[in-house]
C-alpha cells in the first residue's frame, strides 16, 4: 500500500501515517480492528501504544501468540498478524462507509496473502464487515457483545468475535482467552480448509 495514498482525502488531510498490518504473515490468526488508535498511529503498530493495545496484547500473551510484554511498541508475534478495516485514524471520528470501502482492497489483499484460519473480528463494526463477506448471516444479527468469546462458523474461516477494546475488562479478556483455548486451539480448527499444518 502506497504510503501517501489519497483515497480517501479527508483521512490523508490529517493522519500522521498509515498504519501497516503487523505480525506473522504465515499467522493462522488474523486480528481486524475499525481504526487505528492514537497510540497505534504514533507506534505505526496496529493495537499498540495505549492501554486498549496493551489489553489485546496481553491477550495474545496469554494465547501464546507474542512473546513480548503488553506494553511493547513493536511485539514479537508468532502465528497472528494485526490490521484495521482502515489504515488511516481521523482524530475526531470514525472512518465513513466510504473510507472503509476505499481501504477494503488493501484488507483483502492482506486476507489472502496470510489465508488464515481464524479471524478476530475486535467491535461491532469489524464484526458486521466481515459478515458480510465471510459469513451466511446478516451484518445486523450479528451483536459483538453479546458473541464476545463465541466461534461463528465462516466460508472457509472460523470468526471469533471480541468486544470493542474500550470494553475488553479483565474478566471478559479472560472469558475470551479460556473460549480460543478450551474451544478452539484444544481441536484442530484447520479442518475448516482441509489443510494440514504448515
């Protein structure tokens, strides 16, 4: 992706930079958030650089999919790559339907590049985008606090959907971290594709 693109004037009027998807391009987790945060356009890391970040990171942490503490600029991942719907952050609202559809080449080129396994949808409006391309289900059933922590059966993926970060408490990250280990990583959940390990 072009690091002065222009597709979307009023994000590249005043963003400081485009934020890159970040992490194992081989990763079999694929984690989408809306935006970037103010932390993360300083960082230039998605899901970094303020406490929201550090409550995924440690997630990931806890899933064994990073091996650095919650608070790194730039974590040492393994088997997961983090990216947004949009890779621009406007300081005073969230991107238009517009902005994400101008980005969504940029995201599917990702998607296919790391072909991952499961996808974590992070918040209602990175869930209800990818229903509507991954999933049999209308965008407007899908409720992201109410499948926080639940697998949602895609073509060819497995959703996990997690709460806005904003909402990620202790208890309800730990709620997640027990479903993708008990539910998910204690099966093999590549038969989604038929493939095998890498």
């Amino acid at each position: 992706m072009d690091e002065d693109c222009r597709n979307c004037p009023a994000l590249a009027a005043c963003r400081e930079r485009v934020v890159h998807g970040y992490g194992d391009a081989g990763g079999e987790v694929l984690v989408i958030g809306e935006m970037p945060s103010a932390g993360a356009e300083a960082n230039g890391v998605p899901f970094t650089g303020d406490e929201a970040g550090r409550r995924l990171q440690r997630v990931l942490g806890d899933l064994g999919l990073s091996r650095s503490a919650p608070d790194d600029p730039e974590p040492e991942l393994q088997n997961v790559y983090l990216t947004y719907l949009t890779r621009c952050r406007h300081p005073e609202r969230p991107p238009t339907d517009d902005e994400v559809a101008n980005c969504e080449p940029f995201l599917n080129g990702e998607t296919r590049m790391i072909n991952p396994e499961l996808i974590v949808p992070v918040g209602q409006r990175a869930l209800e985008a990818l229903a509507i391309e991954y999933t049999t289900r209308a965008p407007d059933s899908f409720d992201a606090e109410a499948e926080h922590a639940t697998t949602v059966r895609g073509r060819g993926f497995e959703l996990l959907p997690m709460v806005d970060l904003a909402d990620l408490t202790e208890s309800r990250a730990d709620e997640f971290v027990e479903h993708v280990t008990e539910n998910v990583f204690s099966r093999d959940y590549r038969q989604t594709k038929g493939r095998q390990g890498r």
